[in-house]
C-alpha cells in the first residue's frame, strides 16, 4: 500500500497525539489517580501505534506499543506513577517525538532503536508488576472494577454515565411505554459505550439494535437510528426498549456484542418514565406524581439553585442536562467537528488578494471624492464597497487567527525539564492560552516566549534555600498571561524570583566599558534595564547551558520588533519581573492616520496615537535642551518630524502646531506634524531588504491615486 | 550561419546592455524582471544615499537605486530615456537600478568575457565581474549581488 500520500495527515496528527500526551502526562503526574489523564494517554498512545503501524513504522509502533502497555498497567492500577517512571515514560516521549521528526525531515523513520529506553520500561514494568510483556491478568482487574458498576446501574455512581435518563422523549413514545408495562413488559432505558478503540461503531451499534429487537422493540434511540447508522456519533448512545425479557437478560445480549465496554441500564416504572428528560440525576425519586405536573417538579431544583439568574423553563433543562454532560468521557468533543485544515499559503495568497483590493478600494474612494460631479449613488455604492472590504478583511484576518496554545503548549513540559535540570522547584502557570493572533505571528513568537521562561527560571528564580530564607515559598512560580488589549496582543512572562538587580547592571555597564561611571550614575533605572537588551551583554555570572550566553534577550527583542510588537520589563528587586510583550493583531493591514510632514505623506498607525492636540507654538517648553509640552498635567516630549525627516526647518512658526500624541506602554510623545489628511485603512507593504532606513520608517503602503506613502513607527520615536 | 555556430560551441549568455555616460555596463537577463520608465519616486528619508527612494510598480512597493551615485559618478537628471530596471535577485525582493539609458539585448560569449584582474576588482569595489570585448566596444558585466547587497552604513 502506498502510504507516502497520507505522511501529511500522518505528521499532524501524530504530532497533536504527542502534544496531548505530553499534557496528560504533565496531568498524571502531578495527580496520580486521574483517571481522566490515563484515558486520554491511553487513546492517543493507542491511535499513534495504530497510525505508526498502518504507516509502516516498525520502530516507532514498537516504541509507542510498550509504552501504551505500561500506561494500560498504570490504568488498571497494577502499576504506580513513580517519578522514575514518568522521567522514563518522558524520555519515550521524546525518542516518539524524534522519530516523528526524522519521519518529516526524511520519510523514514531512521535507524535509532531506542532498546534502552524500551529495556528500561520493561525493567520497571516487571519489578512493579511481575510481569514484562503480557498485561492479561490487568484486563482481569478491570473486568472486575467494572463489574460492580454494572450491577448497581441505579445507583449514584453511575449516574454520570446514565445518559439516556436526559434523552428527551415525546409524550407518544412515552405513553408507548406505559401501555407496554400495563401489558406485564418491561419499559428500560440504555446507555451504551463502545470501545474507543472501535474501528466500526455503526455496525457494532447495529448489531446492539438487533439483539435488543429480537426481544422486544426500540421505542427510541439517541442519536436518531439513522445518525447511528451514518456513524455519527461518538463512543456511545442511548435508547429505550421495550422488552419481552428481565433487564438483565437484556444486558447480557448487548454485551455478547464484540468491542461494548459498558452497557449502563434500568427499568423503568410507569412514574419514572414521566421524569425521563427531565433532571438527569435523581429523576426516580422525584417522579412520583405520574402527572405532566412531575416534570416541572424534577426541574424545580435546578432552578431554585440557580436564584441569581432568572431562569425560564425552556433554560432549565440544558442547564440541568449540562453538567451530566460534562462528566460523560464521550462528550468532551463536539459530535462532529467542521473544520477542514487548510494550507497557510492558500491563506496567505487570499490575504494577499485582499490586501489589492483594499488598495483598489481606496482608488475608487479617492476618484469618488474628487470626481466633481458629486454623484449620491456613486457614493453611497463606495460607502458599501468599503464597509465589504473591511468585512472581508476582518472574515480573512479571522480565518488566519489562531490561538497562541500551540506556541505555549510545550512550556509545561520544558519547565519541568528545566526543574530537574538547575535543580529549583518551580511551576509555570498560563493563562489566556486561547488568546488569538496571526498564525505567523504565533509561529514565530514560540522562540522569545521560550527565552523569556529560560530566562525567569535561570536567572529570576532562586534557590528552594534562598526563597524560603526571604519568606517565599518554595516553589517559585513562573507565569505567562496572554490577552487583548485594543488592537494589540499582550503576552506578559514573569516570575515571583528575585527581580532585575539595577545597581548590578549599572555596574557591569561600567566594567565592559559600555559607559562611563559617572553617565552610568545618571541613568534612569529604565535606560540601565534597556542595556538587557544589547546584543551580547549578559549578566549571568557563570554561562550554562540554559542561558546566561548573552544570546537571548537581543535576539527576544529582534524578533519581536520584527513581528511589529515591542517588549518591555517591570521589575522589582526581591520581588521578581515581568516581561511585557505587546503584539499588533495582524501584520498587514491597519488603520492608520494620514498626515502631511514637509510635502510628503506620511502614515501613523492609528493604534499608537491617543489624541490629537493643537497647541500654540509659545508653550513649547525647554527642560534639559528637550522641547516639550504640557498636556493636561502632562509633561510630553515633543518630536518635530519635518526635521527627523531632513525637512529643512520652516521659515517662520505658525501660531500653532498640530501634535500627535502618541502612546507606547506608559510613555507618551508628541509629534508635530503639518497637516492631517484623515483616517484610512492601508496595506503595509515592506521596502525591502536592500533599503536601510532608520527605524522611523517601518514600511510604505500605496494610496488610492497610486502614490506611495510611507509609515512611522511612532514606537520607534518614544 | 557564423553566429549560430559560435552559439552552439561558444556558450552564449544573454545580457541587457545598459549606458552610464559613455560606459556600458552589461546585466545578466536572467535575473532582470521588467525595464520601465521612472515614475513618480517617493523619497526615503535617511537612507543610503545611492537610494532615492521607493516606486509602486503594479501594486508593489519597489526600492530604487542610482547606479550613478553607486559608482560615484555625478547625477544628472532623468532624461527621456532614463530607465529603471527591475531586477530580482532573490525572487521575494525586487530592486530597481535606475541608468541612463538601455542600450540593446547582446549575446555575449564566454570567449569574449575576460575576467577582470583582481586590482581592478578591488578598484569597482567588486561591482564588476569580468568585462565582454564586443563589436561594439567594451562592457563591463555587473556583479548583481555586490551592486544591490552591499548595505552600507548611513
């Protein structure tokens, strides 16, 4: 079978099974018995062996299969999660991981065997559990954890799994029900798991059907018996019967059926039924009034506890059915995804495409406005072309949006590597990982963000000893907070460690001869923490193999200027420091102010300018040389653009200056420009790498009449 | 008849020949995009000097370069047959050279082309590569990557 057409969605999907191992072997180790964890390793080792073998991966399948036998021992409690196993389980995971690699670079899956690591599971699998390849006796043990489940269906701890006791019903179907049981039948309700491993779900379902239909008749099913067939459903269903035979016969006949895990089931009473669809839970108590009446009442305590918020019926029976769902296993994902994957170059040519109609767009714009006879209709059909462009390019910045999970999944990991490693005890903590920016920017930001924690757990955090000696707590904390603020991106990396020690680098900006001792003392405790982030200054005293080789923060922040984004620190001695990270949404199109400086035009991106101010020539002020304004109580330096531009400086000053008041973090600067045009939406088009500008000027965009404008980093000026 | 068989002994490489003054200076087609005529240029402040500043060619915003001030020589102001050529060294970034004037396409011959000694190189800065003996005088092939690459320092 020829395979090689398939390595595309082999790669990606191996590659999301080996993420979410990683995470749920994060989980399982710090909760040991979370059942929930071992399921998802279990599967996703399960489908990655499977994927490896139907590839044709001899190693990797072998690799993948001892460790899924070890997770299958640790499932059915016959083996311990130890942190020697999990440092071992780690290191598969790794050697997986570099086969999958190896796959991409080459196809092949490469010569490495791993027998060590396969040789050392088996070691500590044998010495915990007896035994080395054949986990029989576990598949025992859990027939036996299972079996009491099965006995006592009603009772509470199954409750969860009872899912057809919140499948709705119709009064028809149920008075069916109630006829049966008048005629001495038996009227049950089913829950029925398959396997996960199940390759053929409908015809495992279909065969279900058939042997409860051989005693009796289904009275409903959910999903619908046509969903059922058509597979879509996850790994389980629910229905109603009305069977000739006791429950447990009926049982028995649905777990006869080749790969069923669990058939979760009751009988029902002529009372119980009315309470079928209503509270999930305890629906047999309550209903006891046989009434329409009784479904209200089943309801009523889910109500009642939600008093904050007023609940109308309709509400309620989600409301109650929500929680029920949480727990089922089968529920996590939505039935069927609609999702397609979509190659990012496809996205980047529409993007692409819209970006020239955007320019186009602003052609029509501007020949409308200067047409002189003013046509309405004309312009009222450019109003609605533009407000469709900016959709479109909304809908398109959208689609190419992803959230920045897939840059910061790996830090768990990489943190618990690194606590072994400089021997410190820390934990990472993220937040806002669903947090959406441009796919590139996302691709490219995973390298600053893995500086930045490198760097908090080398240098920020201390020693257990040291911290507790301070009053902290032992565990240092590492944090990554990633929102939205406006049309920008934060990312914010800190830690609770001992902070940027100013003084320190003051110093060493003084001993590398970077500037005199008596500058260095004038320094603003900022301009000090700005020397960070030259290339090849490091302040680690001893260089180790996780940072401190003045390669990091230089490079943090080139890449991050590259994207369009800046970064800056907060820190406080003895307390810790946070890096601020803050990204533009998209890279290539923004609205941005269109000014005149000289006679050229200039754009400004709207998102760095907070206000616009006239202001008369006479209050421009001096402190120390720097012509600056006073704003609302503000002190603002001034930047006289027509002169940072090679303007010559104009003959005579106007009475009064336009200022741009621009913002980048806590820092204001006023621009004084000559003459504003007015808002627009531009296109960012790069000028190249052959042109060295300063850093003014981040780019060019072309206007409407085809002329070319060219855009200022305000940040670059505050 | 002569020609045709000098093509298929002596290789032949395609060049635009282009006019700087009374020089000639030669452009391997291969890598030039478009030759257009100068349209509006949009000035870059602070730059190299040799970089007058940036053209929208279709759309694309496309950097310009005087090959007069490159080489030193004196400006003059854009003539009718000024032109701009658009070359692409590296198929993502397109660079515009501006010359006076593009003379004609010339097959030039690899017994033709004498390499240029290495005091001459040093001399052009390494802008040129070898120089062609042509029936119409001499050309000097362009070294593209150190004509456009070099970024100086403002």
């Amino acid at each position: 079978m020829d395979t090689s057409q398939y390595l595309g969605i082999f790669l990606d999907e191996a590659r999301e099974h080996i993420q979410s191992l990683s995470d749920q072997m994060m989980i399982l180790e710090q909760e040991p018995e979370n059942q929930d964890a071992i399921s998802e390793i279990f599967r996703a080792a399960h489908s990655l062996k499977g994927m490896a073998g139907t590839m044709g991966y001899k190693k990797l399948q072998h690799l993948t299969h001892v460790t899924e036998d070890c997770f299958s021992d640790i499932r059915s409690g016959s083996m311990k999660v130890t942190s020697e196993l999990m440092d071992v389980l780690f290191q598969a995971l790794d050697s997986i991981e570099g086969y999958v690699n190896t796959i991409q670079e080459t196809t092949d899956e490469g010569d490495e065997e791993n027998e060590n690591i396969i040789n050392e599971i088996n070691r500590i699998r044998s010495a915990e559990t007896g035994k080395g390849d054949a986990p029989a006796p576990a598949k025992e043990e859990k027939k036996a954890d299972e079996a009491p489940a099965e006995a006592a269906p009603a009772d509470g701890a199954s409750d969860e799994k009872a899912l057809y006791r919140s499948m709705k019903l119709d009064d028809s179907a149920k008075d069916v029900m109630k006829d049966a049981i008048a005629g001495g039948k038996h009227a049950l309700g089913f829950t029925v798991y398959i396997e996960e491993s199940c390759l053929l779900k409908a015809a495992r379902a279909f065969l279900v059907i058939k042997a409860l239909e051989d005693m009796g008749d289904i009275v409903a099913t959910d999903p619908s018996t046509q969903d059922i067939e058509d597979e879509k459903f996850e790994f389980n269903f629910s229905l109603y019967t009305i069977c000739d035979e006791e429950i447990d016969k009926a049982r028995e006949a649905m777990l006869a059926v080749s790969e069923i895990a669990e058939v979760v089931g009751e009988e029902f009473t002529e009372a119980g039924i009315d309470s079928i669809g209503g509270d999930a839970g305890k629906a047999e108590e309550k209903a006891e009034a046989p009434t329409e009446g009784s479904r209200e009442e089943a309801e009523a305590p889910v109500a009642k506890e939600e008093t904050t918020a007023p609940v109308v019926k309709e509400e309620t029976a989600p409301a109650a059915k929500a929680p029920a769902a949480k727990q089922a296993p089968a529920a996590k994902k939505p039935v069927i995804s609609k999702t397609i994957r979509v190659d990012i170059d496809k996205l980047d040519s529409l993007m692409n495409l819209v970006s020239e109609l955007i320019i186009a767009k602003n052609t029509i714009v501007s020949a409308a406005d200067s047409s002189d006879t003013q046509n309405q209709a004309l312009n009222e059909q450019v109003e609605y072309l533009e407000s469709v462009t900016t959709n479109l390019h909304e809908a398109v910045m959208k689609v190419r949006m992803v959230p920045i999970e897939s840059a910061v999944q790996k830090f768990p990991r990489m943190v618990r590597d690194l606590e072994k490693k400089l021997d410190k005890k820390m934990q990472l903590t993220i937040t806002g990982e669903e947090t959406e920016l441009d796919r590139t920017v996302v691709d490219e930001i995973g390298d600053p963000l893995m500086h930045l924690i490198r760097n908090s757990a080398d240098h920020g955090l201390e020693h257990p000893d040291e911290r507790a000696a301070s009053g902290k707590p032992e565990m240092g904390t590492i944090f990554l907070n990633a929102f939205q603020d406006g049309n920008s991106v934060v990312i914010e990396v800190g830690d609770d460690g001992k902070g940027i020690d100013v003084e320190a680098v003051r110093s060493k900006i003084v001993e590398r001869g970077l500037a005199s001792e008596d500058t260095a003392a004038q320094f603003t405790d900022k301009e000090v923490i700005d020397y960070l982030f030259d290339p090849g200054f490091s302040m680690a005293k001893k260089v180790t193999d996780i940072s401190g080789r003045g390669v990091g923060l230089d490079v943090v922040k080139s890449n991050i200027e590259s994207l369009g984004g800046d970064v800056s620190v907060k820190t406080k001695l003895g307390e810790g420091s946070t890096w601020i990270i803050r990204l533009p949404l998209t890279l290539a199109i923004i609205q941005a102010l269109m000014v005149i400086i000289g006679d050229e035009k200039y754009a400004i991106s709207l998102d760095s300018i907070t206000t616009i101010e006239n202001i008369p020539t006479t209050d421009v002020k001096l402190v120390q040389g720097k012509e600056v304004i006073q704003l609302r109580g503000t002190v603002i330096p001034i930047v006289r653009l027509s002169e940072l531009l090679g303007f010559p400086p104009a003959e005579e000053q106007p009475e009064d200056m336009i200022v741009v008041i621009a913002k980048k973090g806590d820092s204001l600067a006023g621009l004084v420009v000559d003459e504003l045009i007015g808002q627009q939406e531009i296109v960012i088009k790069s000028l190249g790498k052959y042109i060295n500008t300063d850093r003014i000027i981040s780019g060019a965009t072309i206007l409407g009449d085809g002329e070319v404008a060219l855009i200022i980093d305000a940040n670059a000026l505050i | 008849m002569d020609d045709l068989e000098r093509y298929v002994e002596d290789k032949a490489t395609q060049y635009i020949v282009v006019n700087l003054g009374i020089e000639h200076y030669g452009i391997d087609i291969n890598y030039i995009d478009n030759i257009v005529r100068v349209p509006a240029i949009r000035r870059v402040p602070n730059v190299q000097d040799f970089f007058k500043g940036v053209i929208n060619l279709r759309g694309e915003v496309i950097p310009v370069m005087s090959l007069r001030v490159k080489f030193g020589m004196p400006e003059i102001d854009f003539t009718n047959s000024t032109r701009i050529i658009i070359v692409k060294v590296d198929p993502q970034a397109a660079i515009g050279i501006i010359v006076d004037e593009v003379e004609q396409v010339m097959d030039i011959y690899a017994s033709q082309i004498e390499k240029v000694s290495a005091e001459k190189k040093e001399e052009s800065n390494g802008y040129i590569t070898s120089v062609g003996k042509t029936d119409r005088g001499l050309v000097s092939i362009l070294n593209l990557a150190t004509v456009i690459g070099e970024k100086e320092q403002i």
